[in-house]
C-alpha cells in the first residue's frame, strides 16, 4: 500500500512541470465517495498546507463533464460558507482543484459528538444554501456528506459542485447529468426518482437542496443514509429541530422547507440556533457593526463560557476574530482576557507568533483602556514574552505610562515593573528604570508615591550591588519623610526587606537614626513598623559586629608600640577608675533616692 502511494505522489502533476503544489498521499477515508480523489498536498513556495482534488480524465470519461463543471464553478463563485478555492488546472489526463486545506467531514463526526459543533456546522451548510438559492438562484443539487469538509477549525465548509446548476443558465448540467454523481439515486429527492432530474424545471429553486439538507440532518444524527424509508426515524435528531426537518424531507415538493426558513427559524428567540457557540461565532462574524455596549456584553460572556468549546475552533475560529478586533480597535479592552485563555492551549511556537506578536503591536497603541487591560493581565503572559522582545519591543512603550496623565496608568505601569523587572536588561534595570521610579516618589498622588517604593524594595534584588548601595537607602529615606502615613510604613517595611544589603556602618549612621524619628510618629500604625523595623536592624548590626575585634587598642606583647602602650595604659586606668567613680557615684545615688 506505501508503495501505491509513493507511485501516486510521483505521478499526479508530473505531467504539469509549472505546478507550484506538491500532490502527497491519498485520504483515503473519502476514496469511493465522490468522482474526485482527495490529496493532502503543500505550496512549493513556503509550504503551506492545502487539499488537492484530483480526477482522473481516462478512468471517468463519462463523468468528465461533471469533474469540468465542478471545476469552473470552483473558479467563479466565492462564499465564506463554500470550500474556498486557491488554484487549480486542466490538461488531458487530469483536472486538479487546489483548496484550502479540509479533512471529510465524516472523519470530524467519527471524533466529536459535541450537538452544539454540529448545530453549527449546520448552519453553517444552509447558509451557502441560502446564498446559492435565494441569492443566485443556483441549484447545488449535491448535500451530502461527502460533499462537506472540515477546515483546521473545524468549520464545515460545502464543496461537491458537480452539478451546481444556474436555472438561468442554457443548459444546466444537472437536468442532462444529475444520475451520473455517485449515489446519485440513493440520495434523489422523491419527485426526482419518480420522474427525472427535468422535472426541477417546474419546481422552486430550492426544493432537491431543502431534500438532500433534511437527509444530511439525517445522516449527522444518525450515521449512514440508505433510503428514504429511513428519514421517518426521528430518535437522534434533537428534538429542537424535528418539526422543521420534517419539512425539510416532506415528500410533496410544495410543503417542503427552504434552507433559508430553516436558518430564520433556528434563529428566532428561543430557536434551535441560540446556543452559546452559534451565538459567539455570529456576534464575532458581525462584530463591526455592532454596539460599544454590546460587545463589552459579549467579550465578558465569552470569558466565561470559552472553555466548553471545542478546542480547535477556539484556536482557529475564535482566536483570529479576538486579535484581529484587539488590533483594529472594534473589540477595545476587554477582548484581551479571552486571547490570553486561548492561548495558553497553544504551542510555544504558535503562541509566539499569533499572540506575542498581536501583544506586541497592541502596547504601541494609545488607548488607555487596552493599555490598562494590557498592565492588568500581564501576569497572564508575562512568562511567554522572551527577555529581547520584552527590552526591544515593550519596555519603550510601558515606560510612557510612568508620565501618564491618568493616575490608574501610572498607577499599574509601577505595578508592572514588578513582572518586568526580571526580563530587563542590566542597563535598563539600574539606569532608565531608576530614573522613573525617582520621580514617581515625588508623584502628586499619595498612593502612586507609596506602591513605588514597594515596587523598589521588591525588585531590589534585581539590581546590581553598585546601585543598591547608591539608591535603596537614600529612596527609602525619603519616604520616612512623606506626608502620607502609608508612604512611610511602605518605607520602613522596603528597610527591614532590603537590610541584608547594607553594611555596619549604613545601619548604624543612616538607617537608624532615620527609624529612630518615625519612632514617635504621629500613627500608631507608623510607629509600631518603625520599632519592628529598628529591631531588625539592631540584630543586623549584632551579627555585624559579631566579627569584630574586642578592642582597637594594639597588643601590649608588641615591642614597638610599648611606649605608647604604657601612655595608654596609664590612661585606660585612669579611665577605669573614673567609671568605677561613676558607677559607685550611681548606685549611691539610687540607693538614696529608694531609703
């Protein structure tokens, strides 16, 4: 059998040597099915995927005007609904139809048994109905399943244009070869067995359609279709939708349900259509003409309801409409959340090039609401962002947030720096960013300059020693000094956080006697952080010190500090005899005050 294949790839378009696809191996799920052969294939030139629909001119002589009329109308009809058709070719021995690249839709029933996907997919199938009957007055004349495929994201899409037949066309192909499709009679509407495919001259537009949509009801529900005697049997059909797929299969031509009223039907207020994955796909599909109120409705809805659909639409369907409204502005600030919940089920790869690079292009935008839904939900994709694209790409367009005029800007743009912080290169973190924070300390709004000093003490660790040692005691200094009481315990608290980073000497002659004067601050709130902040450096300075020596005086075993040693021998006892005057001076004393 891969020796049969291997044969096929090698043969199929040889005969074409300009044929910019490579044909590879068969589907052979759908082998049997239709006149064609389906092929996965890809664009020679960045090897994209597409199908490719092959057809044999020698083997299918008879049925060459079908395979030619499916071909030019292919070429000449374009709905969003319809498989979409990229290139194709004519020659002697085939005809090959290049498209986007689709699976058989009986290959997606046999893996999902989601009713809402195939409610959707129904639609979907009488939507292009309803635009080649009512919009064009074309027959299709060919629903089944093996005329629909299934693109990456898992859309149905309708193909089988063998006999697409304009009724304003001359001569249109379905009335002269509507027995030559393959199952042609199994799936004939009844007053086409009865008589001939001519007999649709003198019935409406849509009446085999409205047949062959009632028996693919029939076939999604139910598995295979074998004859008409089966459509009676309405037990997997949801109940939702029996009455209208009784008219669709209504034997008599005249009472028989059009597509179109099946869809207007399904859409009413309470219809078979109101599911969450129709709506959300019909809301994203029309998001342009609607209301500001109306998609901010949407986007907190779908946020919710999200993880019950299925995967690949999410990623395919869904997640391109998201980014496109996020980059274009139509979906605003709250189309955010439900891109990043969407992409946390992408690969790496993919998540870097869909959802980093929208990201990317969305910081550059000046919308304060996207700006701060972007801030708000960093932590979301934070991890995801590499450390070049974070430096090159978006630091420059956060820092702009720091001067903002709007308070809640400034306010989560030092928020952010927090996940930034560890991403940023050496230069930016202790140079640029330090310059920001300065002025932050200083910012009119007393909460702004309080959150700032947070953000320092806690990216502090961040830095390298040079800058701790010039800019955490002095920027924590300040903040003792600030009017606002939370400013100072935010001080003291960056103080007790950081106080592994100072030596002797800053504890003792800078940061105590700083503490020491919040000590008695007015908030009781203040001083209580100030004594616990006191404390910790107390014990800081003990360690310290724990390694230094007992005394600075010289060994008096030293010879040549001897004369100097007996100078301050003679001073150190007199010293001690002064102290021991003192202390017997003390105790006398109290002993005095107690008698």
């Amino acid at each position: 059998m891969d020796y049969l294949k291997s044969i096929s790839r090698v043969v199929l378009g040889k005969d074409i040597p300009s044929f910019p696809y490579n044909i590879g191996e068969k589907v052979d799920s759908f082998e049997g099915a239709s006149i064609w052969s389906l092929h996965n294939g890809t664009k020679k030139e960045d090897g994209t995927s597409v199908s490719v629909f092959t057809f044999d001119c020698n083997k299918q002589r008879d049925r060459l005007p079908l395979a030619k009329n499916a071909f030019k109308k292919f070429r000449t009809i374009r709905h969003p609904d319809l498989l979409k058709y990229l290139d194709g070719v004519e020659t002697e021995t085939y005809i090959y139809i290049v498209t986007e690249y689709v699976s058989p839709l009986k290959d997606q029933l046999k893996l999902h048994e989601d009713n809402n996907l195939k409610l959707w997919g129904l639609y979907k199938v009488g939507s292009a109905l309803k635009f080649l009957n009512n919009d064009c007055s074309i027959i299709h004349g060919n629903v089944r399943i093996s005329s629909i495929f299934t693109n990456k994201a898992g859309e149905w899409k309708l193909a089988g244009f063998e006999l697409l037949s304009s009724i304003k066309e001359e001569n249109p192909v379905i009335y002269t070869y509507g027995g030559l499709v393959v199952e042609s009679a199994k799936y004939a509407s009844p007053e086409v067995s009865k008589n001939s495919w001519n007999v649709l001259k003198d019935q409406e537009v849509w009446v085999t359609d409205s047949w062959n949509y009632g028996t693919l009801i029939y076939e999604v529900y139910n598995g295979e279709f074998t004859s008409a005697k089966q459509l009676d049997n309405v037990e997997s059909i949801p109940q939702a939708i029996c009455d209208q797929y009784r008219q669709l299969v209504s034997t008599n031509p005249k009472l028989r349900l059009s597509a179109s009223s099946f869809i207007e039907d399904g859409l009413k207020p309470g219809g078979f259509f109101q599911n969450d994955l129709v709506q959300v796909n019909l809301f994203l599909e029309n998001m342009n003409i609607k209301e500001a109120k109306e998609k901010e409705i949407f986007f907190k809805k779908l946020n919710n309801c999200i993880d019950n659909f299925p995967e690949e639409i999410c990623k395919y369907k869904i997640l391109p409409e998201l980014i496109n409204a996020l980059e274009y502005g139509s979906g605003g600030a709250k189309v955010l959340p439900p891109i990043i919940k969407i992409g946390n089920s992408l690969s790496s790869t993919e998540y870097e090039q869909i959802i980093v690079a929208a990201i990317v292009k969305t910081f550059a935008v000046p919308d304060r609401t996207i700006r701060l839904s972007l801030l708000e939900n960093l932590g979301s994709f934070i991890d995801k962002l590499s450390n070049k694209i974070v430096n090159d790409q978006i630091f420059q367009h956060v820092v702009t947030g720091f001067t903002d005029t709007a308070p809640i800007i400034r306010e989560n743009t030092v928020k952010s720096i927090l996940l930034l912080a560890p991403k940023l290169s050496d230069r930016t973190l202790n140079n640029e960013l330090l310059k920001y924070i300065a002025k932050l300390q200083m910012d009119d709004e007393p909460g702004i300059r309080t959150n700032t000093t947070i953000c320092l003490g806690k990216i502090s660790k961040h830095l390298n020693d040079s800058t701790k040692k010039r800019v955490l005691a002095s920027a924590f200094s300040r903040s003792l000094r600030d009017p606002f009481p939370h400013a100072r315990v935010a001080g003291l608290m960056a103080f007790s956080a950081t106080s592994d980073y100072y030596d002797s000497t800053e504890c003792a002659t800078k940061i105590l006697p700083c503490v020491s004067l919040v000590m008695i601050d007015k908030e009781k709130s203040v001083r209580i952080q100030a004594f616990k902040t006191a404390d910790t450096f107390i014990k800081r300075l003990e360690k310290l010190v724990e390694s230094m020596p007992d005394t600075a005086i010289p060994d008096p075993n030293s010879t040549e500090n001897s004369s100097s040693l007996g100078v301050a021998s003679n001073v150190a006892g007199a010293a001690a005899s002064v102290a021991e005057s003192w202390a017997g001076w003390a105790v006398t004393s109290i002993t005095k005050k107690v008698i």
